[in-house]
C-alpha cells in the first residue's frame, strides 16, 4: 500500500498534517524524527517535513540520507534546516511573522503552486527566516516581509514552505497539498479507512487464532467499532463487558444496548450502580471522584472477566491521537502489554487495538460501513466517569437523576431545533452552590444548571457554540418548570483554554 510519511520535529501541527493527508484519500503514518528507519521502504512515495518549536541553531536534525530519493514538502522549521546545510542561511528575524501573512507566487510554473491564486493568505508561525537559499534553489513566494516565503530545489526533488499549509487560515492549504501529494508524489489518492475493513478483520483472525477475547463496553465509538471489528474476525470467541454504573445519562443503557443488539454485538449488561455510589459516598474532590470510579469499574470488570475461563485478550479502542499522544509511536495492531488502563497485571492479558492507526472521523465511517446505526454514530463525546465529572460535589443517586432530566431536557432541545448535529459537544453540569429563587410564594434556595455546548474537531482546543438566544431560553425555562429544586440555569462561555471542555 502506498504510503506517505510525515516526520515530527515538535511542531503542535504535526498530526493535522496526517489528517489533511488522509482527507485527501493518501494514507500518511506520524514518525518522531528520534525514532526513524535507516532506509526508505519502496511503499514510501513522499515525505513530509514538519514544523518545529525549535530554532535551527539548536533544533534536531532532518534525515540527510532521504534527501534526493523521494519527493519533500519541508514546512517552516524544516525548510530553514534545509536551507542553512545546503549554503544558504537563517537568522532570526527583524520582522517575526506569527498569524495571517499574504504570500506572492514567483513561480506558477511549478507543480507545486498549480491552480493558486497568485496572492492569498496563509497562516506563519516562525521567528527565523531564510536569508539565503541553499545551493540548487529557486525563490516560489515571498512575502511583504521576507523575500524567501517558498523556495524549491529540483536537483533534490526539494519543496520548502516557511507557512503551514496544513492549518485551515491558510487558505488554499489544501490545494498546495493536493498538488504535492498528486502531482509531484504520484499518490492515486484511492485510500479510504473503510475499505481497510477486511484486511483488519484477517489480520485480527490470524493474530487471535485461540483464546477468547473480552471488551469493556458503554456506547463509545472507539471501543464499540473495535468491538464489532474482533467480532467479526473470531465469532463467539468474543465477550463485550457492559457495567452499568448508574453514572450514565437518561436512558442511554437501554439506548447503547439496543444498538449492539441491532448490530449483533454479544454484550454482557452488569449490573453495579450500587457499588459505585457506594463508593463515592461522602466524596468532593474531583480526583479522588475518579480514582473511585476506576477501582470500582476494575474490580467489577474483572469479576466479570473470570466467568469466562480461557480469556487470553483484552480489546480496546486505541485511535491514533492516543497513540501519538502518549508518545508510544506506531507499532503493530495486537501487542503485549500489562496493566493497562490500571487493570491489575495478574490478569495478563495481550492487548488488541485494531483502530490504533486511525483518526474518529475514520473510526466513524468503519463503524458506518459495519451497520452502526446513524443514531449511535452521531452521538456526542462522553466522559469515562459519566455523569460524576459533571456533578460539582458529592455524587448521589437523587443528583444524578436531577442532572439526568437537565441534560435529556437540553439535548432534546437541541435536537428540536437542529443544533445537536451542529455542535461538537453539549451537556448539563450541576453545581452545588446554591441560588436564591422564589417557587410560588415561597422564598427557596436551589441549585444551578449549566449549559455546555463547544465547537471542536478533536477536544484539543474548543469555541463555544453561538447557540440562538431562543434556543438557549427554551432549555432553561424547561429546565426550571421541570427539574426540581433548580432554581437557576446558566451558559458556559468559556473557551479551551483556558478552561477544561467538563468542568471536573
């Protein structure tokens, strides 16, 4: 399979690269610049170079040996490392440019700037600049600010960029990596995740050819889709854990279940809401709420895991944010591992991550072409701890009930008026303080409800949804007239970050 790769020297727009890479229907794999090959494998058919957040002076080193044998694109950090090896130079900038710039095209010859227009703006980030290109080259943009925006050297099949082109402000970003990866790399741009379905199941099948395999199960897409996946490859071999922790919103036990069952998926329903409030009786502090939540989950988890005697595998939906994120890099889908997630180490199970490579978006089409409904798809984030993170003090089953009503209350609202599949996230907190209100003639102090909605593409970073004023005042006065003892509603402006998407 074709294959693009995108070494990482630090730049915060690393993994986006991969993401506009894959939307462009090319597969790109995330490599650490400290952890690279020694050759390129013929599957390879481009490079890209990031960013970095360090200086040329002192930054890590780019991979001389490849020069010359693939095509290049070189973002910023790179394009000046590029530059001051091959005689050219960098130095720091009398005019640092960060944010919006307009670049000029001085060459639309090239493969690489066909189809642009010839000034357009993109987005910089950079406080070097290249003062003199390297041996071979030629300038293909500037700026109002520095005369060497964009450069190439064809002897070394070099394309180099002081400007992101991956991030959305640049505005014809996907053009310039369309063209790099079509028509300078020759990618058939023909990968889609989907069709990558049947070779995972064969490879789980060959991997997992005896044992039983169990999964921890509760609605969300990345576990679920991971589910459905080593289902499909070893049958009744496989054992979905669903632990009803009494922490979920309305009706969403019988909802997820319902959805499994419509898929086929063999789910286990365990019973325990009375092992968690149990646990989290008396409890405030938010990380002491979650450390009780997770001793409780395990211990009950692995109850269940003993009903089933030859247990040799442990499934869960790793996507490929987690994977770079956690610093891991990229290995094979099923590996060795213990006491993962802090489930104890006696149990020893070998760790099956079928969708460690992918992005959600990609996770969602998977589950998409394996019958997911679209009703589950579609379904908004939730937090592992459910409903304890977003209620402010101590967790009881009266509370969570009265934030169940709240948030059903909002998110039908929501729907009502087509905002659900518009926002990226929404929710009901309940606080403990609490506000004055009247009821009747009766002076009463209740508490407060607050309203959630945020607009994000991976919970990274988050902009409050711009939710109609008509809207929002439907959901509050229901919330008011309906959920007892709420005497206040009010809507959370914040943006991340600073503040947190939950609030716990």
């Amino acid at each position: 399979m074709e294959r693009l790769w995108v070494v990482d020297f630090g730049s915060q727009y690393s993994l986006l690269i991969v993401r506009r890479a894959r939307e462009l229907g090319v597969y790109a794999e995330l490599l650490p610049w400290n952890r690279l090959p020694e050759s390129l494998p013929p599957e390879v058919k481009g490079l890209i170079f990031s960013g970095s957040y360090a200086s040329v002076t002192g930054g890590p080193p780019l991979p001389e040996s490849w020069i010359g044998q693939r095509p290049v694109l070189a973002i910023c950090y790179s394009a000046q490392w590029l530059a001051a090896q091959g005689g050219g130079g960098v130095a720091e900038s009398y005019a640092r440019e960060y944010g919006p710039a307009y670049i000029e095209v001085c060459a639309p010859q090239s493969k690489l700037w066909h189809n642009l227009s010839p000034r357009s703006r993109v987005w910089m980030s950079h406080g070097d600049t290249i003062t003199a290109l390297p041996a071979g080259a030629y300038v293909t943009a500037r700026t109002d600010k520095i005369p060497y925006a964009a450069y190439e050297v064809p002897d070394k099949q070099v394309y180099a960029v002081q400007f992101h082109p991956e991030v959305a402000h640049t505005e014809e970003g996907e053009v310039l990596l369309r063209n790099f990866l079509y028509e300078i790399c020759g990618f058939s741009g023909s990968w889609r995740a989907e069709d990558e379905i049947e070779r995972l199941i064969e490879e789980l099948r060959a991997a997992m050819l005896e044992g039983e395999a169990i999964c921890a199960l509760s609605g969300g897409i990345d576990s679920t889709v991971a589910a459905l996946l080593v289902h499909r490859a070893i049958g009744e071999r496989f054992h979905g854990i669903f632990v009803d922790t009494g922490l979920l919103r309305a009706g969403e036990v019988e909802e997820v279940l319902a959805a499994y069952a419509e898929v086929g998926l063999p789910v286990e329903r365990v019973a325990a809401q009375e092992r968690f409030f149990s646990a989290l009786r008396g409890l405030t502090d938010p990380e002491a709420k979650r450390k009780a939540i997770g001793h409780t989950f395990i211990a009950v988890f692995e109850e269940a895991a003993k009903r089933h005697p030859d247990v040799r595998y442990l499934v869960q939906g790793t996507i490929y944010p987690d994977v770079v994120e956690s610093g891991a890099g990229v290995s094979a889908t099923i590996k060795s591992h213990h006491n993962v997630g802090g489930l104890p180490e006696r149990l020893a199970l070998t760790i099956v991550e079928p969708l460690r490579l992918f992005f959600k978006d990609e996770v969602r089409r998977i589950g998409r072409r394996l019958g997911l409904p679209e009703r589950f798809l579609g379904r908004h984030p939730f937090p592992g701890p459910g409903l304890a993170v977003r209620i402010l003090g101590e967790v009881t089953p009266e509370r969570v009930h009265k934030l169940q009503q709240a948030d059903a209350i909002y998110i039908e609202t929501l729907r009502k008026h087509g905002w659900y599949r518009c926002t990226w996230q929404a929710f009901a907190v309940l606080i403990p303080q609490r506000s004055v209100g009247v009821a009747g003639d009766q002076r009463v102090y209740g508490e407060v409800i607050a309203l959630r909605a945020v607009d994000s593409t991976d919970g990274m970073t988050a902009e409050p949804t711009p939710l109609p004023y008509e809207v929002l005042l439907e959901a509050a006065q229901r919330i008011l007239a309906e959920v007892p003892e709420v005497t206040r509603v009010v809507y959370d402006l914040s943006t991340k970050p600073p503040a947190t998407i939950e609030w716990e």
